[in-house]
C-alpha cells in the first residue's frame, strides 16, 4: 500500500505529519512518497501542482493532502492546487460526515454523511461579464450525476445506511437540478434497501440548522453541497475536526475541510483530528480496511472523552503533538 503524502501550507505541514504517524500506527507496512503543493511551492519553483507530485499522486492512488494557502487576488500563474487535483484525478465525489463528539462544541445525536458532487455546477468557473451584465454557467450532466449518484448510494449500502436525502431547488431550475434529482432517482432503483427522499436545498439548510439529528445521508450537486456541508461540520465541533474524502475510481484523496489558517500556523496548536480523521475515511472507503478505520475513530474518542484536545475546542489545550501522541497511545491500548 501506498500513500501520496502533501502538507501543502501553513497548519498543512502540522497536522499531516502527525496523522501519518496516526495511520501508521494501524498501519504498520504503509509506503509513503512525500509531494510538495501551494503556495509556499509556486513561490519556491512557479509551479503550485508541480508534474512530479501530480505523478506521484497518480501512482499511489491514495493521496492524503493537508491545506493550501490561495492569494485573495488573482495571481498569474497560480490556480488552486486542490481543485486541479481532485480534477486530474477524477474524483467525482466528495464525501463529508459530521458525527457528534464528545465536546461542548458538538452537538448531541448526528451521524451524517453529505455527498458532493465535485466536478460540475456552479464550479466549472464559466463567467462572462460587461460590467453590466454578469453570467456564470451552471452545467449539469446525466453522465456527472449519475456517476455521484451511484457513488452516494455504494457508500450507503457498505456502510448500512438507511436513507439518502436528494437535495435540488428544481422548483426554480427543473432543467438543472431537475436532471440531477432524475438520474439519482434512476441510480435509487438498484438499491431498494434504501430509502430515498428529496428537499429544496433552503428547507434542507433550515432543516440542517434545526434538526440534523434526522438526516441520513445527503447527495447533493456541488454549490448546495459544499454550503451545507460547512452548516453540518458546525455541529461536529468546528473546522479543526471535520474530515473529507474526495472519492473517484482510479484515485482518493483524503482532506481536512479547513484550510492553512495562518492565524495559528507554526503556534503548533492546530487541530489535528480534522487531519486524522480524514486518513480514517481513506482506510474504510479507499482501502476498504473499516476495522482499521473505527481503531482511529475509536482513538480519537477516547481522547476526546479524557478532555484531552487543542485550544480550538477545549480550554485548556495541548499542542498539536501532545495530542496526536495520546491518540496513539489509545490506539495501543486497545
Ligand atoms: P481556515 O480553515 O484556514 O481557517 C478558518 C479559521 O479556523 C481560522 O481561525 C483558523 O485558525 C481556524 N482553524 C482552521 N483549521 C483549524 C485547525 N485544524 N485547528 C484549529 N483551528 C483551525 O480558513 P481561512 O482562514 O478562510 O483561509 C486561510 C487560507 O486557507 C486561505 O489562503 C484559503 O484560501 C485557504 N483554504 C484552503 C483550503 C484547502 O486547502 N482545501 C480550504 C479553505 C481555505
Ligand atoms: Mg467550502
């Protein structure tokens, strides 16, 4: 087994390092082939995805990538390394849980799972403008729909899900999202053992903000997803511990939501269970080891129960080390 490992910037070369030495932990005989990404790479060789990482990446598979910095201002050159990644390789998904855990920051009762689609939408950046008049295009594709669709409802069958919530406002676009709730109904068909619904994306974030305990699953295109998906990590303790996992057919990256936060970069107080948690996801989705991935899960609770955690959650804090270091040792007990 192999795994594409790339910090990126800021909190990325904190927390990435110590997840490694989590998963490894599980996972003794793991080969790791380090890659350089960001904005601290553009500045050093002008490239922010350079070839070799991107080769890298393709021959493992499995990449685990941490946070990036992007300039707020257009920057000749750079384009947002993460977003051409998940594209090159064609990871067609993007999967979000949000579990309750035992923080004050968290709330009781939720175990949900947003799936984005992660390629079309809003997203294909296609925007024109005469200073009057500004369009972007959003696409949607039978092809792109469908193959989210079905990604959505595996993950439900192996993971013994009991419902899936289809979330559109094809009220307003039937041609747009009304393609996109059509081919998940379609994809629904070949699994009768889950339970299927849909929501107007607005009820859905009222819904998220007021109940989330009732959701499921959601499958939603990538606008909705990606605006719901940062409601629901609300509830699971804040950005310093909400993981993802972009997910296609020849490759997965494993990502913390957050980003390089330069705030607290070289404090050596970041969150690393956003990070740690994001390699569990490669374990029981990519690799297909979920008893390897509950051991991590199962670590990282236990922490969490000791009130042990950093300053983003918990007062007072440990570092970033200290913590991961106590998660291995839970890990060791077990
Ligand atoms: P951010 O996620 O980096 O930080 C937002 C806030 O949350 C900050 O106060 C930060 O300190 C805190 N935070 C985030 N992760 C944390 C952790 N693991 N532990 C403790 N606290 C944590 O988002 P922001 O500030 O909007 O963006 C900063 C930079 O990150 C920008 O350059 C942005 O473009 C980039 N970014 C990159 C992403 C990626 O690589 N996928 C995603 C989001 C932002
Ligand atoms: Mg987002």
């Amino acid at each position: 087994m192999k795994l594409c490992v790339i910090p990126g910037d800021g909190i990325g070369h904190e927390v990435v390092p110590v997840a490694v030495g989590v998963l490894q932990a599980v996972l003794p005989g793991l080969q790791l082939v380090f890659a350089d990404a960001g904005w601290e790479e553009f500045c050093r060789n002008g490239k922010a995805l350079p070839e070799r990482t991107l080769a890298a990446a393709r021959e493992c598979g499995a990449v685990f990538f941490g946070a990036v910095s992007s300039p707020m201002q257009l920057v000749e050159g750079y384009r947002s390394p993460i977003v051409q990644l998940r594209r090159e390789l064609g990871c067609h998904a993007n999967i979000r849980p949000t579990l309750s855990l035992p923080l004050a920051s968290s709330r009781n009762g939720i175990d949900l799972i947003i799936v984005r689609e992660n390629t079309e939408d809003l997203y294909v950046g296609d925007e024109q403008s005469d200073g009057e008049v500004a369009v972007a295009i959003k696409r949607i594709t039978r092809k792109a729909s469908l193959r989210v669709a079905r990604s959505a409802f595996e993950l439900a069958r192996n993971a013994g899900r009991q419902r899936i919530t289809i979330i559109h406002k094809a009220n307003i676009l039937p041609r747009t999202d009304g393609l996109f709730r059509d081919c998940a109904r379609e994809v629904a068909r070949d699994f009768p053992e889950i339970a299927v619904d849909e929501m107007l994306v607005d009820t859905a974030a009222l819904r998220l903000a007021q109940a989330p305990e009732s959701f499921d699953m959601l499958l939603a295109p990538n606008l909705y997803g990606d605006i719901l998906s940062d409601l629901a990590a609300a509830f699971g303790g804040g950005l310093g511990l909400a993981p993802s996992l972009n997910l296609g057919v020849a490759a997965a990256i494993a990502e913390p939501v957050h980003g390089s936060a330069p705030d607290i970069a070289g404090q050596g107080i970041a969150n690393p269970l956003a990070a740690i948690l994001s390699v569990a996801m490669l374990l029981r989705v990519w690799w297909q080891r979920p008893e390897l991935a509950l051991r991590i899960e199962q670590a990282v609770r236990a922490t969490l129960l000791d009130g042990i955690a950093t300053p983003d959650v918990m007062s007072p804090g440990v570092t970033t080390q200290h913590l991961a270091r106590v998660v291995i040792e839970r890990i060791r007990q077990q």
